[in-house]
C-alpha cells in the first residue's frame, strides 16, 4: 500500500504542478498580449476616417512638404509640369535651369525652332514631343490668352500637352485655385494600398479621393504622399517596418500577402 500511497500523491504533485504552469502560462500570455500592440495593417472606418488619420500622420512626418519643381513665375511653372511627366522632379529642375535662363517669355517658346528647343531638352523623358507641346501652347498663350497662362481648368486643358494632372498643379501653385487632387504615381499607388481608393485610373481616383479627404487640404494631400512616397512607400520595397501608417494600412507587408496598389503578391 505504501508504493501505491506514494504513486498516488506522485500523480497529484504532477497533476498540481501541470495546473499550476498552466495558469502561470495564461497569465503571462495575457500580460504579453496586453503590451502588444493593435493587429497591424487595419484601416480604419470609414474611408473619410481613414483618410484623415493619414493626412494628420504624413503632416507630423512631413510638416515643410511642398511642391519640388522649381519655377519664378505661372510660364515657368507650366513648362516644368509638362516636362514632368515621367520623369522625375530632380531631373526638370537640373534642365530648366538653363531652359529658363534661355528663354524668357511665352514669345521666345512660340517662335524658336522646334528641334532647338528639343535639344536644350535631351536629357528629358521624351523630349521631342515635350518641345512641341511647349512650343504649341506659348503659341496659343499668346494668341488666345493675351500672353498669359490661363486660369480655368478647361482652357488650360486646351493646350497642347496638358491634361486634367498638370492643370490641377498650375491652377493650385500658380493661380490659387484648388479644384480637385493631383494624383501621380505617387498618389495612385500609395491611396490603393490604404484602401483609400479601389478605382486603378488617375480621373477615377480623383473624384474617389475628393470624397473623402478633407477639401482644406487637397493640395497638401499629393505633397504628403509624394513626399512619403519617396522616403518610405517606395513602389518596389517599400518599408513598411519604419512606416507611420503601417498599422493602417492594409498592405503592410507584415500583415497582408498582396499590394493593393498592383493587386499582386509581395
């Protein structure tokens, strides 16, 4: 009986003991848990919320964000956005250093030669269409709006190489008007991997995007982004691990397996 007696309380000691680490296991883990932070990569709800809680973020992260293309007057302006497109800002401002210290005034644009005004822009993605696109709106800068750049999204657009992106730019750096959002690369890609948007084109992301983030700072909105685009959503890596939105975004990486912006696997 001794044997089975010592058996018996053996049995108990292991069973008190298995208890006992058990309860000691749920605490710490509860404890644990209650350190950790929220699940990450959830957006918040609903989209205007969530558009807010990035803008006052990206403001904190970035609060000198402001247009990179350099530029002394309206003229100026509009060239640098038409030799923008694809291509990067640094790029514009090293070219149009010289571009504008050549050329002064919607008359000199208008009237030199074509493949002149191409060659001072070699070193810009596509520059013999974007010496034709100059050359054609000084043209009609001058003929139709007494030499100045015009002031209404639906005359610039008229000009040659000017579509609805880089009206908004000069209409809101050049004119103060604000009518809408820039959406860039930057803008597009970054506003689908918060979930901001779903739509895929530039004029369908406009209006979706316009609905949600606070009209007082449509402008400031394209310049966080591209800002945040540069130092950290990159397209190809970006680092959602040093990310101020990561714990709202649903693309993080830590949290989800596909890139909205692409709709693609990380």
């Amino acid at each position: 009986m001794n044997g089975e007696d010592d058996q018996y309380r053996g049995c108990q000691f292991v069973t008190a003991l298995t208890s006992w680490l058990d309860v000691g296991t749920r605490n710490r883990t509860a404890e644990t848990a209650a350190l950790e932070p929220e699940r990450m990569g959830t957006p918040l709800e609903p989209r205007d919320a969530q558009a807010e809680e990035v803008v006052d973020r990206l403001m904190e992260e970035y609060p000198d964000s402001t247009i990179s293309l350099r530029y002394s007057n309206r003229l100026e302006l509009l060239i640098a956005v038409i030799l923008s497109a694809q291509c990067t800002d640094e790029r514009v401002n090293k070219e149009t250093a010289h571009l504008f210290a050549k050329y002064d005034g919607p008359e000199d644009y208008a009237t030199v030669d074509e493949e002149e005004l191409a060659e001072d822009l070699n070193s810009i993605t596509y520059y013999n269409s974007k010496a034709g696109y100059i050359k054609s709106s000084a043209q009609d800068i001058i003929e139709k709006h007494d030499g100045d750049v015009p002031d209404t999204m639906d005359e610039l657009t008229e000009l040659s190489g000017v579509g609805r992106k880089t009206a908004n730019v000069v209409l809101q750096h050049g004119h103060d008007v604000v009518e809408g959002i820039v959406v860039d690369t930057h803008v597009q890609r970054i506003s689908r991997r918060l979930g901001l948007t779903e739509q895929k084109r530039p004029d369908a992301i406009e209006p979706d995007l316009m609905e949600v983030v606070p009209e007082d700072v449509w402008q400031q909105y394209t310049h966080l982004l591209i800002d945040h685009g540069r130092a950290v959503c990159t397209a190809r890596n970006p680092d959602c691990s040093d990310c101020v939105l990561a714990d709202i975004c649903p693309s993080e990486k830590g949290d989800s397996d596909v890139d909205l912006a692409s709709g693609e696997a990380w």
